[in-house]
C-alpha cells in the first residue's frame, strides 16, 4: 500500500518457488488482480513486469489477462515448491533427492529432450537436475557399499588375487578370473594388449558400443545423437612384483618368488566391485538415474598388465580394442592404495597438476681398452671413467637443476672388470631419472647423456647412454577439474570431517597411467591404506607389505561414483 511503484512484479523458477516479490499500488489490490498473480506464479513465466496506472483498472481488462493467463494453460499446469532450505545437499534425506530429481525431470522432459545439456539453473543457492541427479547417485552408491554381502565379496576377490599373483605380462590366470566375475554380472569385455582387458557398461542398455539406439526406458525411440554420446574411463593395474612374501597372512602368495607387494590385487577387487555398484544403480530405475542421463553414455573398465616397468597402458592404449573404442572417454580414472601415515585408512587424496614423477631406467656402457693391471698407461681405463661419470651426474641435480624443482640421477649398479690383474674393456652402470615436470624430465634426459659423453671424451673413452632397457614413463598430471571433481566425489563417500579428503604432495614414484593422462583428462588418487592396528604400515613393495581390506568398499565406490558422477553432468567437460 506504501510501495511508490505502481508495479505488478513476480519471479518463479518452474522448479523450485524460490522467491516472490509483489508490490502494486493501492489501486491494484483487487481480487482480479490477485487472480491474475496466482495464473503467473502457476504458469511457465520466469518474471512478469506489468506497470499499470490506477486507470487502467478495469474488469474488462483483468477478465481478459486472467483468462489467457489462467484457464488457457490450465491443462499443462505442474509445480512443486521446496521450502527454502530444506533436504538441500542432505546425504541423510535421500529420498527428498530422488523425489526432487524426478519431479524436475518430468516437468523438463519434453523442452529439454533434444537439449546436448540439461538446464542448469541456480536460483537462491539452489541446484539443477544434473546436480540433484548427482547426489541421488552417490547417496545410492554409498547405501549399497555398505552392505555386508558386498564387502565379503570384494575380501573374496582380492584374496584370491592376492593367493596367485602373476608377473608383468604373464597375468594369464588373473585375467580369467576377472572375466568370470564381469560374467557374473552380464558385462561385455574384450581383450586388449593380452591378457590386458576393456570391459564396457553401456547405461542405456546398448551394447554396440556406439551409444546410439533407443533409450533405457524400452519405448523404442532413438534420441540420442553424437552432441550426448559420452564414456568414462576406469582403470586397475593387476600385475605383481617379483618378490617373496614375508608375512604370516592366511592367504599369502603361493607362488614362489612372486607377491602382490604393491596392492595391485585390491586394485582389481575395487573396479570389480565399481561394476557391480554401478550395475545395481543402473537396475534401481529411474528415480536414481533417469532415462535421459543413461543415453549415449558409458563407462569403460581396463584391467591393465604390465604395469610394475613393461608400460602396459601404453601397449593398450595402442591395441586395436582401444583405438577402435567408438566413444572416446572425456575422462579417466585411477586409485592407488598409499600405506603411508599421512594417508591413513579411511582417508582419500589428490591433486590437481604433477602427483608422480616421471621415470627412466639408463644404462651406460663405457668402453675402454682394457690390458695388464700392473702398466694402465698403456691402456685406456673404463673403470675410472665410469667412476668419473657416477660422480660427475649428480651435478645434474646439484648444480643445474633449480632448488625449486625436482630431479633424482641415481647409479644404482657398476659392473666391471672379472680378475684383480686386468684392466676390463668395458665397464657398466645402470640407474633411474626422474623428475616432477616433463619438461624437466626431458630436459635431464638429454643432459644425463650429454654429462656422461663429455667424460668419455675427456678419459679416451667411448660412451652410450640408452633408455631402451625400459619404457620411459612420463610424469602423472593430474587434469585440475578432474582433481576438484574427484574431490567433490570422494566428500560424499570418505565423509566431509577434516582429514577425509586431502590435498596431498606429488611424489617422486612413477605410474604408467601417466599415458593414459596424456590422452584422456585424468586423474590419479591416493586411497589411504595405513592402518597400525592391524599392521598396515610397511611401504609399497615390501616383503612384508599389508593391505588393510577395509578401504575396499569405499574404494570401488570411489571408482563408480567418479564414473556416474560425471555422466550425470551430461556433458563432455567438467
């Protein structure tokens, strides 16, 4: 009554009745026009400014407003109001999610059917369909985690693994084991750089892996078209290491000589466990993921040999399989269990940017002119030549690397020479390169090379410097969005407390899943695994490494919450 603006305003969001604002003259306040303010907030109109004089008033007027306003779209009228407040972002209060979700849905389906992306609307702090879609996901994911039946399966699985464990590219029996459980689950799979595998999962039951074909809810209408088709990739390495076990566990390796001392066999037990996750939401209906976020959409699952030096995601990367795969992944995935005190049991931990080094094993060879022991000026020494060079390295490290930067130059062997009165011809030193930043990396590479030729040429000596012994691997970057992503993924399965989700440091260990970040906007996360209670405290291959079993579950929910997580979004970008 007071208001000086002679306006009729309201806005309304079709999702949420967030917000009404309402100031008219004193004139204005007639039924006809409380009529008319009820036909707007109830009908499909965003904001409404109607200015007006007092004269304008008039029964004809708002009688003919009122009815192309009110009984006109009577037909089509759907709304829903959400106090403000209330279930927003609430992992308690499910099932006000999924009901948010599906209403949102079915209202929108028609106007956004042949949209590449949903809407995505946020009025007064509130979110869009994609983002409900989003929590309704990871709050089911999380449920069925934490079924007893399950984490027995995944103790199952990876006590087998850990039972027989195979070396680099001879995972033969690991492999058949997994294709028997993706069996039990119905999941196509095709070999790929042997006995490497890709698994797929397509969401909307398609399996010709195109995407394309009719829609999840079997009405036998083809919506979808290339803008939605979209694949997330997951992977696990599942090779072992060529080290005796030294622990008491029941199920320790019963081959000789080989051990899962790096984990690799709860890395599989995990993935697997993300396809049977995954395949339980996909058979949960709609109300957790509708119809139009399965379209098009898959999620790819790569057990990965050879990962222990024999760069197997390079080899599969380069196999038929994968370079005929139809829908290239947006994005990749990976865990690592950390059995380190910064990183106990229940937590998880990324970053965005390098988190593992890249690496080289080198192998120098120095050649002299060997001859009698007791008359060296009569020939040319490789032993001293070589001693020069272990030296002369580090200065790659100490002198010409920035303190700011990281570089490691170790000689881990020197081998010369068989009697105590001959001086040998030859002499050989092997060791590893790493570094954080790729372009560092090269940059030592070739100045390893360049340091060890100069003191070959200043001893009379011949020098070569190879990497072929063993695949280079490139650092491990971690895509920035992906990083933030997996974060947001793992607050809803590790928990939000302080301490759950960490930024962690990068780290001068290398990880072949490195090619697959060059590739694919990837992301690789620590999953905490040091537990003291049980004895979970040994480093990464050693004898006597242990992995605490407990973090199984929420890793494979890791996995499939990042995989329907992401497809959730709707788009091919974070």
């Amino acid at each position: 009554n007071n208001c000086p603006s002679k306006t009729i305003s309201c806005a309304f969001n079709t999702r949420h009745l967030s917000s009404v604002t309402f100031c008219a003259h004193h004139n204005f306040i007639n039924s006809s026009s409380s009529l008319i303010f009820a036909s707007l907030c109830f009908h499909n109109i965003s904001c409404f400014d109607f200015a007006s004089h007092s004269s304008y008033a008039n029964d004809t007027f708002f009688f003919f407003v009122f009815f192309f306003c009110f009984f006109f779209p009577m037909s089509s009228w759907k709304a829903e109001a959400v106090p403000d407040g209330e279930g927003e972002n609430d992992p308690e209060n499910e099932k006000n999610t999924i009901k948010r979700m599906t209403s949102s849905k079915k209202n929108n389906k028609t106007s956004n059917e042949n949209e590449e992306n949903d809407v995505t609307v946020v009025v007064d702090g509130r979110t869009s369909s994609s983002s409900l879609t989003f929590d309704a996901v990871l709050a089911s994911i999380k449920r069925f985690s934490l079924e007893s039946d399950f984490e027995l399966d995944l103790i199952r699985q990876r006590r087998f693994l850990h039972e027989t464990p195979e070396l680099m590219w001879n995972e033969r029996e690991t492999a058949s084991f997994i294709k028997k459980e993706l069996e039990k689950l119905g999941i196509v799979y095709e070999d790929a750089a042997e006995p490497g595998i890709l698994a797929r999962i397509p969401l909307d039951g398609d399996d010709d892996d195109d995407g394309e074909g009719e829609g999840g809810s079997g009405s036998g209408e083809s919506t979808t078209t290339k803008k939605n088709k979209i694949a997330v990739l997951l992977r696990a390495d599942m090779d072992a290491l060529p080290v005796t076990e030294e622990t008491n566990l029941e199920f320790k390796s019963k081959n000789e000589g080989k051990m899962h001392a790096c984990g690799h066999d709860g890395h599989v037990a995990m993935l697997l466990g993300a396809a049977k996750l995954i395949k339980k939401v996909l058979e949960s209906g709609e109300e957790i993921l509708p119809d139009e976020a399965r379209r098009g959409k898959v999620v790819y699952l790569l057990f990965q040999p050879a990962e222990e030096g024999g760069a197997g995601a390079k080899k599969m990367l380069e196999s038929k399989t994968m370079r005929d795969m139809k829908i290239r992944p947006s994005t990749a995935f990976a865990l690592h269990n950390w059995p380190y005190a910064e990183t106990p049991s229940g937590s998880f931990g990324t970053r965005g940017g390098t988190i593992m080094a890249g690496a080289g094993t080198f192998e120098i060879t120095v050649t002299g002119r060997g001859g009698h022991a007791a008359v060296p000026h009569k020939n040319v020494d490789a032993v001293v030549c070589g001693a020069k060079i272990v030296t002369d390295v580090q200065t790659i490290v100490s002198r010409k690397t920035s303190a700011l930067d990281s570089v490691v130059v170790t000689i881990s062997t020197f081998h010369a020479g068989t009697v105590s009165n001959v001086m040998p011809d030859e002499a050989k030193l092997t060791g590893t390169l790493r570094s954080l930043q790729p372009e560092t990396f090269r940059w030592a590479m070739d100045e390893l090379s360049r340091v060890a030729n100069a003191v070959g040429l200043a001893n009379g000596c011949e020098v070569e410097v190879s990497f072929a012994s063993r695949e280079v691997y490139p650092p491990t970057v971690n895509d920035a969005k992906a990083a933030e992503f997996a974060k947001r993924v793992a607050r809803e399965i590790f928990g939000k407390e302080e301490g759950k989700v960490l930024d962690v440091a990068p780290v001068m260990p290398a990880e072949d899943f490195s090619f697959f970040a060059n590739e694919y906007p990837s992301v690789m996360n620590w999953i905490g695994s040091y537990n003291l209670d049980i004895g979970a405290v040994h480093p990464l291959h050693s004898a006597k490494f242990i992995l605490d079993e407990s973090i199984l579950k929420n890793g494979a929910a890791a996995h499939a919450g990042y995989a329907l997580g992401f497809l959730a979004l709707n788009s091919t970008k974070f």
